[in-house]
C-alpha cells in the first residue's frame, strides 16, 4: 500500500483526498445513524478551507444551520464572524463544523449516543484537514474531545492541550456570549477575546514555519 502511494504523483493525490471528503458529505447527507435524523431539514457536514491548520468545532445545528445546510449562519455564527474578524482571521481560510450533524430538537444539548453516531464523521474530518490547532467552542465538543466528566468549559477555556500531537483550546461558544453582553474584564466575552488572540498568535506562528 505505501508503494502505491509513493508512486502517485501530487494531483493525483489531491483527486483521490477530494474523492474521500465527497464520500464522508455523502454519507452524512444520508445518515440515519441516530433519531435525529427523522427531524432534520437538513444535515451540516461543514464548511471552509480543507486544507487550512485551523479549525473551529461547535456543538450542533442551530435552525438557521438545519435550514441552509451550513455551520455558524445563525445568529451565534454572525458573531464568530465578528470575533474572526476583529482577530485578523478570514473564516474562508479556517474549517468549521460541529460535533454533530443534524439539528437537535429546540437546540437541546446532544446526548453521548448522538454524538457518538457522529464521532467518525468528525474524525474524518480532522484527519483530512489535518489542522495544527483545533479550537472546540462551547461545553458539547471540549468534552468530547478531551474527555473530561467534571471540568467544563469555564475551567477549560483558553488553556491549550495536546490531543493526538494538535494544539487544542477550549473557547466559550458565541451562543453563550449573546447570552452574557457584558465586555467588563473577566467577563466572558472579555475572556474570548483574550483566548482569539491567543489563537490567532499561535496560528501566525504556524503558517511562518509552513
């Protein structure tokens, strides 16, 4: 298998990676892994630069996501685009989906089988986007990466980890900052701020040393 690999030439390597992602969006398109399903208008695969070294999880499907069939278009996606922007981060240039694909009934938090039904497609992901750093927005997707039962995402967010050799960094989901409208320092949306930069430092490194 190496040998055949080695002997591709770099296009057609690209055409068969392409080939892999139209293989897993199909897939998802079908799912009927789980009840979401039977609600959904649509599933979410994900949206952006597949071959960025950044990428951004979220928890789910809001409705505007279920209606349009892309990630962040809702109004939490609105002010990711204002805290991408505000940071000097074109979300063209990043990857962005969520832990699962379909719509959770009035946006309820998935349950572990929800997620679990869901886990190869977002592994998928990661390993053909195979990014540097990896930020989880919100509780549902730093606990399911990092497997942590007691911490949650205040006591997780901005510090970074390792997961599986990628710089991963817990950050509050814009949901819960159109929650908190305060810009006090400490607040939450102070405290995204600070970890955006972070972020955004770190990936400026990487792509120095591409």
């Amino acid at each position: 298998m190496t040998e055949i690999l080695y002997s591709l030439t770099e296009e057609e390597i690209k055409r068969e990676i392409d080939k892999t992602w139209m293989a897993i969006e199909e897939k998802v398109r079908k799912c009927q892994k789980c009840p979401l399903c039977e609600s959904r208008t649509q599933s979410v695969f994900g949206e952006g630069a597949k071959n960025t070294e950044l990428m951004f999880v979220g928890e789910g499907p809001g409705a505007e996501e279920d209606a349009q069939g892309l990630p962040f278009v809702g109004r939490a996606g609105q002010l990711l685009n204002q805290i991408f922007t505000a940071a000097g981060i074109k979300r063209e240039e990043v990857y962005i989906t969520n832990v699962v694909k379909c719509r959770p009934p009035q946006n309820r938090v998935p349950t572990i089988e929800e997620c679990a039904a869901c886990n190869d497609y977002l592994f998928a992901q990661i390993s053909l986007v195979q990014p540097k750093i990896l930020v989880t927005l919100g509780n549902t997707p730093t606990k399911w990466l990092l497997k942590t039962t007691h911490e949650g995402i205040t006591q997780l967010r901005g510090k970074w980890f390792d997961w599986y050799g990628i710089k991963l960094m817990p950050m509050f989901h814009p949901s819960y900052l159109l929650r908190n409208q305060s810009r006090k320092v400490g607040s939450p949306r102070h405290l995204t701020w600070q970890d955006i930069q972070e972020v955004k430092a770190q990936w400026d490194k990487v792509r120095q040393t591409r």
